[in-house]
C-alpha cells in the first residue's frame, strides 16, 4: 500500500513434545542451537516458496552488551540483519552450516547497530516498508516458571493487533513443545493465505527432518492433500473432439455445405463461403506449384481484409504454415522474423511489395496468384500433427520469438471454448485482433467451422472508441473477444453493452470494474487467459454480476478440456 497502517494479526502452528524433541535432536546433531536450525528451515522454505536465493532475516541481540548499557534495566533489543544465499540444489544440512557460520559472524560484530549500518550502505528509505529488513524472526525465552520468592507470578499471552513488519516469526515454548506463531501486516497477508503458508511450513519441516541429506529443491511446500487438491482444481475435464482433423478442413468442408452463405465481411466486401473455398484453393495451387511444400513457413504480410482470408487458408490448404507479419512493422522486425522461422516465401499485397526487406526466398502477392490458373489438382494431405501458425511474441522481454502452433492444438483449443461459447450458424463475430495476435484465432477459424460470419473491423475503427461504439452498435454483433484496454475504451465512449452479445476478454489482466460493467450489459462474458505457447486459452472464466473476488483482477478461472494448469518453480515443481 502506498501508505502502511501496521494493522496486524496472527496465526500459529502448535508442535507436540515429540516432535520438537526430534527437532532439538535434529539441531544438536548438525551442531547447531534450535534457534538456528528453525531459523534455517524456515529461510529455506521461504527462498522456495519466493522463488528467491538472496534473503536477509532480522534476529534480535540483547542491546545490553552495547558499551554503556550494562546497568541497564529494560527491555534493550538490537536487530540483526542476517543474510543468507540460498542454493536449492544444495542439501539443507550444508545450507544449515551456513546460516550457523553467518550466525557467530553477526553476533560477533552485533556493536555495530542497525542504523550505523544503514547509514553506512546509504539505502534508500521509504514510508511505504522498511528498510533492508522485512522480516524478523525471534525465540522467546519459557515464562512458565518465574521466582519472585512468596510472589505467586504467571504470564498470559496479549494478542497484538499491528504488526510493524511484513511478517514476524516467534518461536514460543510452551512445556515441551513450541508455537510456531506467524505475524503479518494485513495490508498485504491474508489470514487463508498464512494458515496455508504454515501448513506447507509443516510438511517442509517433515520432510526436512526425515531427510536432512535431500536438496532443498527436493523438499515439499505442500502438504500433500493440498496437492492432490490442487492437482485436481487444475485439470481440465476430459473430452473427446475431432483432433485428427485440420483447421482449413473443417472450414473447408463448412464451405461446401453452404456455399452462398456470407463467410468474411469488411466494409462493403464480402466473401462467401463458396468464395472463400475457390480463392484458397487457387492460391494454394499457386503455391504448391511455385515450390512451396508442406511444412514450409509462409509470410502472410498483409493488411486486413477478405484477401487476407482467402491467403491465409490458401496457405494452409498448401500443407504449409503461415506466419502473420503486421506490414506496419519496422524492416528489421520483419526481417528476423522471416529469417528465424526460415520462411521459403512471403505472401503480401502489391501496396507492400517494395517496402518488404530483402528476402531469400519467393515474394507473391495475392493479386498476382489470384490471376493465375493453375490446373485443378489435388492438394497436398495434411496432417493434424503439423505446423499450422508461428506467432511471434511481443519482444517486450528481448528478441521476438516465434511460437509454432500444431492444427490437434489449435483445434483442441477452439472446440473447448466452444463448450462455454457456443459459437451457432446464425452467429456473427465482430474480429478486432490483429492477425499477429494469437486471439485472432478463435475468430478467423472457430466462427467459420461453425458456419457463422466473420466481420473484420477496418483498421481506424479499432484504434477509436467512438468509431468501434457506432460499429458495434449498427452491425450487433452476437460473438466478439478484445483486450480489456479495447472494452474500457469502448466504456469510456459510452457505449452500453449488448444484451445479445457473448463477450471474451483476454490478453491482459481484467479488472473487476469492467468486468462487472460487461457481465452486467452483455448476454454472458468471460474472463479467457493463456500465454500464446499454451495455444490462445488455457483457462476460462465466466464473469458473472455482482461477483466479488479478491485483489485487483478477476481470476483466470478453470482449465478447459484436455489442459492442466499448474504453478511450479524454477526445478518444476509444484508450489502454492
């Protein structure tokens, strides 16, 4: 939070005398205090569970020791800022001698305090946490027995309510067993999430206790109903669809069944589905005639439009793989890509054909094979197995890269979002995805194998709120997916939702405020997420009225069929 309150809460685990004697016998074994073997358990769960190596804990000296203050009375606590690296593929008994090592050097040098320290390393400070430690992690000394002579004396435990670090760890003897007791600031902990975050602690330390010997990497954040629930929760139901089909196939085969019907729209142009079979079919024996041969890359470098259509099917009905060029890409984004993918030709338009880079392999235009007449043949058998798209990545994070996508994965992808979609023959779909990205799928092939329309909205109504609002509202289309950014621009211009309207966002995280505008205005509206290498969708989340849920985005919901989902750590293991 920008401002923090400190309010505070607590949970704990209680461990029963056995266990704790086997713990202190674990300690002295590895010669080491009980302090610092729980110390270093706990350091090392929490390296895991961050995901991070580099961790520094704060432990309290008595401030007694300090010059001047040997007569003094009072509780005098100093902290100590340990640091400790954490290797996963290190056994903890040598990650143990470590923080023991670390231990001695910090209480050998305990007279230089926290704040000379600070100032001496010239950190950066903040009202919004605190500085270099964050968390602190404490033994209590046992208050069962107190002498006070004839003074009967006893201790009761006072439950704070704030919390000045993110968490705080006490260690807290009772008898012969102990409290592990968690404290955190509950700006940022919920209470379910430190019950599980202990519950994990304690399947750790079982393991840890058992086999000392293993690789930290090794030892279980979970408990294992918990991942065995988790396990559950991500797997998607089984379900049987045609994946030994491809893509242009089923289209294809749409076409044949209603020829005249209406299959791509943009403006004023259309194709029919007849139209779009002849076109293709034209284009692809083009291609196979000029040497393109299945599982070649194809650039497809066009602009939107029914062209664009024809000349991505046509590629496909080539047995190859297209690979979607914005022309509005600098040359040299243009250039690596055609390079990475070792593309053997280019598909464009002639109002692009000279801005293209210099290229090794062909250069067609969509013009320039529609005019040919290349005899009928046969086309080449696809199989399921192969490449039908490469979507290159953003290149926010470096170099583009290219993801290549099976026909069996796309389909499985577009028949299991079609349990939730429900695309019809009587449907239309209004497309405002670049054909770079990979939600344009969803539209460019679930809507045609399903019989329905495709409208692909032009170029200068999709970056214009105003523009896409009077679109939509003068074409009501039934069916349309966008990012969240196009929906609240769509907001913003005024429009007000569409009662026959099944909507998808996906893309980006969706915050629950335009989540609650569009469940509450549209027929149904769902929540889709998925990173472009798990082929468009993983999960799917149907948004509802008045839901609540907590933190600034609605969950990524369940995952469809025949996907599992599951959150692991850099060694591929499952974690909370």
């Amino acid at each position: 939070p920008a401002e923090r309150s400190f309010r505070g809460a607590q949970e704990k685990l209680s461990f029963d005398p056995e266990f704790t004697r086997k713990l202190r016998q674990d300690a002295a074994a590895a010669r080491s205090t009980f302090f610092t073997y729980m110390l270093a358990a706990f350091q090392a769960y929490l390296g895991r569970l961050c995901d991070q190596e580099d961790l520094v804990v704060g432990v309290a000296a008595a401030a007694h020791n300090l010059p001047g203050n040997q007569s003094l009375v009072g509780h005098g606590i100093s902290l100590l800022p340990l640091r400790s690296r954490l290797r996963p593929e290190a056994a903890f008994q040598d990650f143990l001698a470590e923080v023991r090592s670390h231990m001695l050097d910090a209480f050998e040098h305990q007279n230089f305090t926290f704040g000379t320290l600070v100032r001496k390393l010239k950190l950066e400070r903040s009202l919004q946490r605190n500085t270099l430690v964050n968390l602190a992690f404490n033994l209590d000394s046992p208050l069962e027995n107190l002498d006070y002579g004839p003074l009967n004396a006893s201790t009761r435990p006072i439950l704070r309510h704030y919390e000045t670090f993110d968490a705080f760890i006490n260690l807290k003897p009772l008898g012969q067993g102990f409290d592990f007791e968690w404290n955190f600031n509950t700006d940022l902990f919920e209470a379910a999430t430190i019950r599980r975050f202990l519950e994990g602690f304690r399947a750790f330390l079982l393991t840890l206790s058992e086999h000392p010997e293993r690789p930290i990497a090794e030892l279980p954040l979970l408990p294992k109903e918990e991942l065995e629930r988790i396990l559950r929760f991500g797997q998607g139901e089984a379900a049987e669809f045609p994946l030994h089909r491809t893509l242009h196939e089923l289209v294809m085969e749409r076409a044949r069944q209603h020829p005249r019907k209406t299959a791509v729209r943009i403006g004023e142009r259309s194709l029919s589905y007849g139209q779009l079979e002849k076109q293709s079919g034209r284009i692809a024996r083009a291609l196979v005639r000029e040497g393109v041969q299945p599982g070649d890359c194809v650039g497809l470098c066009l602009e939107r439009s029914e062209k664009m259509m024809a000349a991505l099917y046509g590629i496909l009905r080539a047995g190859a793989a297209y690979v979607p060029i914005d022309p509005r890409n600098p040359s040299a984004r243009i250039r690596l890509i055609l390079e990475d993918c070792r593309a053997t030709a280019v598909l464009t338009e002639e109002s692009h054909r000279a801005s293209l880079p210099e290229f090794r392999g062909k250069i067609f235009t969509v013009e320039q094979l529609l005019r040919l007449r290349p005899p009928k043949s046969d086309l080449p058998e696809v199989p399921a197995s192969a490449v039908a798209y490469v979507i290159y990545t953003s290149g926010s994070t470096g170099v583009p890269k290219g993801v290549p996508v099976r026909h069996e994965s796309a389909l499985n992808t577009l028949f299991a979002i079609d349990r939730m979609w429900q695309v019809q023959p009587e449907d239309r779909c209004y497309s405002v995805s670049s054909m770079s990205f990979d939600m344009s799928i969803p539209d460019y092939f679930l809507t045609l194998l399903r019989g329905a329309e495709l409208t692909l909205a032009e170029e200068e109504t999709k970056k214009d709120g105003f523009a896409l609002k009077a679109a939509l509202e003068r074409l009501r289309p039934t069916l349309m997916q966008a990012t969240p950014t196009t929906w609240k621009i769509l907001l913003l211009a005024g429009w007000e939702g569409d009662p026959n309207l099944r909507a998808v966002a996906g893309g980006e995280g969706l915050p629950h405020e335009v989540a609650q505008r569009l469940a509450a205005t549209c027929r149904a509206f769902w929540n889709g997420y998925g990173p472009t290498e798990t082929t468009i969708y993983a999960t799917w989340k149907r948004v509802q009225p008045e839901e609540k849920a907590p933190g600034e985005y609605v969950p990524i919901g369940r995952p469809i069929a025949n996907v599992m989902v599951a959150v692991l750590d850099r060694q591929l293991r499952p974690r909370p």
